[in-house]
C-alpha cells in the first residue's frame, strides 16, 4: 500500500470517528427549552399579576378570537380602569401580529375584553400586553404556540 493511500484510509477513518463522536454528542444533549407557556404570570416590573384566557375556546389559525385578560394588584386586588395596549407577533419570524386588536369592554373583578386577534399560521406566537394603571405603567408577555 503506498503512502498516498495510507493518508486517505486514515483520513477516512478519522471522519468516521469524529462524525461517530458528534452523533453520540448530539443525540444524547438534552432538547433546548421550549417558550415558556404560562398563562399566568407577575408583570415584568412586578406591579400586577396577569392571566390570559380565551374568551370561548381554544384559538384556530386564521380565526378572528376574543380573549380574556385578568389583571389584579400584587395583592390579588381587581384592577379597574387599566389601559391596555396589545402588540405581539412571531419572534422566529420577525413580524407582528396580522391584526390590530384591541382592549374593547372592562368585564369586571379586573377582566378586560380582548378582541380581534388572529393567528395566521402555526407556530410560535407572543402576545404582549402594555398595562397603565394606579400602580403604573408595567408590561407582561405571554407566549403562544398554536
């Protein structure tokens, strides 16, 4: 065997390894998180606690829905007279939400009605909710995979 060949069996040989070690590397790491999904959560400057619901059932893709947003103190108090601007979009996309929806009814015991959202295709969605009140001005994102 010549020594031109030698070199390309053992450069074979070593791809061979490495490509096994990677494979054994991959397949055994654990999966990256997933967004975090939550439908409840502290505002992120801690001002209100907020939960999301949809208003009737689960939203479908390309389906105008209503959803309901509960806004409270951090003392579990109702929030009344919150303004509440709505933005989101894909993050993996790059693009906002395909409507304008918008704050429409104070439903009571600190629920505000949500309406004209839509979802125009599948994945990974954030809702994000900019919330003016007594207490302050405070924001809460929420994530969204449909």
């Amino acid at each position: 065997m010549t020594s031109a060949w030698r070199m390309i069996v053992g450069a074979f040989g070593l791809v061979a390894l490495a490509i096994g070690f990677l494979s054994i590397v991959f397949l055994t790491a654990p999966a990256a998180p997933g967004p975090d999904l939550a439908r409840s959560k502290n505002s992120a400057k801690g001002l209100y606690s907020v939960a999301i619901a949809p208003e009737a059932t689960e939203p479908k893709q390309g389906e105008l829905h209503a959803w309901v947003v509960t806004v409270k103190t951090r003392q579990g108090a109702p929030v009344e007279g919150a303004a509440i601007a709505i933005g989101g979009g894909m993050p993996e996309h790059a693009h906002g939400l395909p409507t304008s929806p918008e704050a429409t009814a104070y439903l009571g015991d600190g629920r505000y009605r949500i309406e004209g959202m839509k979802f125009s295709m599948t994945g990974w969605w954030q809702l994000k909710l900019g919330i003016t009140a007594r207490a302050g001005a405070d924001e809460a994102t929420f994530n969204l995979v449909l």
